[in-house]
C-alpha cells in the first residue's frame, strides 16, 4: 500500500515511512493511494473473530508489505488483549431499543485514544528496530491524546516524547496521567495557551526546515495515519455485532479533530454499511457549520466540560477534503493555504454534496450535555462522561428510521470527567483500580510561553539531535 500526501507535494511513502513521518514534508496529511474494499461475504465472516483478529484483518491491506502477518498478529495481541481491561476490547451496551454505546475506554487511561496509541507506540519501537535512528515525537493534547500517548511510549528505547498542553484546560485526571508518568523519554511542556495554539505551535515545528531538519520528529496526533487506521477497527467489529453487513448501522461520534469520525468514514468506503455518521460537536462548532453550510470558518476557543472537542480547527477535516474533491493534492493544497492565512473557507459543491452523503450533524450547548448524562443515568443506569453525552444527545437530535441501530462512540471513561458527571447525575463516578494511586504521585513539568521560539529553544535543548 502507497501513501500520498493531501496536498500533493510530498514523497509517496510505505506504512513504515508514513508511520514514522506523522505530517507530510509538504503540510499535508498522508493517506492511502486507495481505499482497500471488503465484500459483503467478507464482512458476513468477521462475525465469529475477536476483537484482535478483526483488528489483523481490517489492518492488513493498509500495512501491505510493512509487517508480515504474524507480526502484526503479536503487536494487536500486545496492543489489545495484553492492555485493556476488558475482554472485548471496546464492548457494546444497550441503551434503548435503538441506542447502544461503544465502550472505547477500557485502556489503559480511560480514553478512546488508547486504542490506536498502544499500537502505534509498538509500531515505533518495531520499525525503529531496523532503522539506527532516536525519533523525537513532538505532540500537542487536549487532555486525552497526552495521556495516552505517554502510556504508550513511557520508558521505549530510541525514543523521547515532548508533550504540549494547555495550562490549566485539561482535568485533574488529565493532567495527572500526564505529569506522573516520570520515565526520563517523557516531557511534559504546560504552554500559557489554547489547544489550537500548542497545534498550531507543533505544525509550526514540523514546517520549520531550520527546526525539524535538525531531529527525527514524528507525530502522534491524530494527523498520523496509524492512528486512524486502528480506529477503522471498532467500527467493523461493532457493525458486525449488530447485524452488518446485512444490516445498516449508524454511528455518532463526539467530534473535535475529525479523526474518529474520519474512521467512520473509511469504514464506509471500505464496504461496512454505514447509514449515517453523526458528527457531535460542543458550542465549539467549526465542523457542525461547515457540514451544514460549507461555512469552515475558525472562531475563538469557548472552554467547555469537553475539553478534548474544544477546537476551532480541526486537522482531519482536510482528508475528507482531499478525498471528497477528487483527489486533486494542488487545488486542496491551495484551499488550505487560503484557510492558514483568512482562517476562513468555503467547501466546493463537490465537497458539500459528498459529505452531505453520508455525514449529518449536531451542535450541543452544555445543557443539553447535562441533560443527556442525567438521563442516562436515570433510565439506563449508565454513567457516561461529558463528551460522550454530546454524543448520545446529537445521536437522538437526528431523524434516522427507527429499524436502524444508532451507536454512539464513549469517548472517555466517566471517571475521568468525575465533576462534572457528578454535577449533572449527583453520582461520583468511580476511578478503576488500574489508575491505582494517580493522586498520591509526584507530578513533573515545566511551563513554557506559546511561542515558537520559546517552545523550540525548550525542546532543542533537552532533545536527541540526528547523527
Ligand atoms: C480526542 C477525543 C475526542 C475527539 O476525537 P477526534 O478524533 O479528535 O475527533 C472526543 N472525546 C474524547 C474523550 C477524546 O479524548
């Protein structure tokens, strides 16, 4: 399998070089020259696999001939049964008669992003096995993807993390699973800003020539192709459970940098039948305008009880540009340079009519947030966090036939948004024992202004240069 960049202009790389690389040398983002299809039979089949032999068959085709398939075999074996507390992985629970919840918090701190992170730091130590190379992964976090990515590179050798994130806008939880972890490869950077500035910082270090030519950098953020392509997985195994390829299912997907939802799609283009993809968003809602009216436009950051779908500009969205426009690397490259520069674009028919197809969306302001966790609690007794609860509310603001099955993706595990679960369910969600002593350990990091300057002087400073 080949991968080119979105915008065009990048080397065509293998799984291995596009793993490594995480953002393309042009600014774009790497995606696979096509989407490999199931047939309906084949899909018909997954159904008597578990969680770790579904993840070897809906990966293979895009790790072509990077890893022979008993290698792959062992890192989802690694990934999967070893790390998570549940035994099938990302289990499914019954809402209603057409509502279940994906549960993908079952890693090992609490968030969906495990499950593509504890692969991906196993594909890093693999890869880099052959290769005489220390890789610098330099990576910006809401909350969530910080924590997991730590968890999942603490002490590997030939490898440092430096982690940015925002001060004092993640959870406790958040932070603590961060600034806890105290491997000496684990650097954690609190810089005096927004999400969307430590990304923009961290794009900004990929692009710089004079910075990023002087490291191995990779990415663990979502734009890193790996990443979604492990998320492909739970999609097949969930459809599959309830009736696919038979029957359609539905998904809704609490929304910040479009990687979930991207999965989704490439489930769909896959052949998994996909009835609808529900992309939830907060107030913070760049993705619900431009779904609804070609309108991408960023505005400022408003702080929620969400935090890892606080964002204005969403990384991932330029791949279902890219896809949805025909491919066309220059003309994606120029909308984008237009949208780095104004902030503002509007989305071609073509790229309406394409995700008009198969995405609606939602826009949940935080009391309807609330009132979804209440009501879960109080008519399925389910605690479910705040993010997931956007999903669920945006899942039953659609109008969808009612034969179809609707499964929102539970994003977080409840405990780690304990306040603010507890103050819309009176309930005090429950740490599980495998966080252990998370509030009695010592915290490490350091503070940094949110300037390129300041941020790359940090780095260079602490950071393993090339040979
Ligand atoms: C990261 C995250 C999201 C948003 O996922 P994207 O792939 O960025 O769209 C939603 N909920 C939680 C809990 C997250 O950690």
């Amino acid at each position: 399998m080949r991968y080119v960049s979105t915008r065009g202009n990048a080397p065509v790389l293998d799984f291995e070089g596009a793993t490594l690389a995480g953002l393309a040398a042009d600014g774009g983002l790497y995606v696979p020259e096509q989407w490999p299809h199931f047939t309906a039979e084949e899909i018909a089949e997954m159904a008597g696999l578990s969680y770790v032999e579904t993840a070897v068959r809906v990966m293979a085709p895009f790790v072509g001939d990077s890893l022979d398939r008993d290698t792959l075999t062992r890192l989802c074996e690694q990934a999967y049964a070893g790390r998570f507390a549940h035994d099938a992985v990302t289990p499914l629970v019954q809402l209603d008669h057409q509502h279940w919840l994906l549960e993908l918090f079952h890693g090992p701190t609490l968030a969906f992003k495990d499950v593509a992170l504890q692969l991906l730091g196993l594909l890093f130590e693999t890869f880099l096995q052959h290769r005489d190379e220390h890789l610098t992964i330099i990576g910006a976090t809401s909350g969530d993807t910080g924590s997991a990515a730590i968890d999942a590179v603490a002490g590997r050798e030939g490898i440092d993390i430096f982690m940015l994130h925002p001060r004092g806008r993640v959870s406790d939880v958040q932070r603590r699973q961060m600034t806890t972890v105290l491997s000496p490869n684990v650097h954690n950077i609190a810089i005096d800003g927004n999400f969307d500035q430590a990304q923009a910082l961290v794009k900004a270090m990929f692009n710089d020539p004079g910075f990023s030519g002087r490291f191995t950098l990779s990415a663990v953020n979502s734009i890193n192709w790996a990443r979604l392509m492990a998320q492909i997985v739970y999609y097949f195994y969930a459809a599959v459970r309830l009736g696919a390829p038979e029957c359609p299912v539905a998904f809704s997907v609490p929304t910040g940098n479009f990687g979930d939802v991207f999965a989704g799609y490439v489930a769909a283009k896959m052949g998994l039948p996909v009835a609808k993809l529900i992309v939830a968003t907060n107030i913070n809602d760049i993705l619900h305008r431009a779904l609804t009216s070609g309108d991408y436009s960023a505005g400022e950051v408003t702080p929620t009880a969400a935090p890892s779908m606080d964002i204005q500009v969403s990384s991932n969205f330029e791949r279902l540009l890219f896809d949805l426009n025909g491919r066309d690397g220059a003309a994606l490259a120029e909308q984008m340079q237009t949208f780095e520069t104004t902030r503002a674009i509007r989305l071609t028919n073509a790229q309406r009519e394409g995700a008009a197809k198969l995405f609606t969306s939602a826009r949940i302001d935080p009391d309807d947030m609330a009132l979804a966790m209440r009501r879960t609690w109080e008519r399925s007794g389910e605690l479910v966090d705040p993010h997931t609860a956007i999903g669920l509310a945006a899942a039953r603001s659609v109008d969808l036939d009612p034969a179809i099955p609707v499964v929102t993706l539970a994003t977080a595990h409840p405990a780690k948004f304990r306040d603010a679960v507890e103050r819309s369910t009176g309930t005090r969600p429950i740490l599980p024992s495998r966080i252990g002593d998370l509030f009695e350990r010592e915290e490490k990091y350091d503070v940094v202004h949110a300037t390129f300057d300041d941020v790359t002087a940090h780095i260079a400073e602490l950071a393993t240069p090339k040979a």
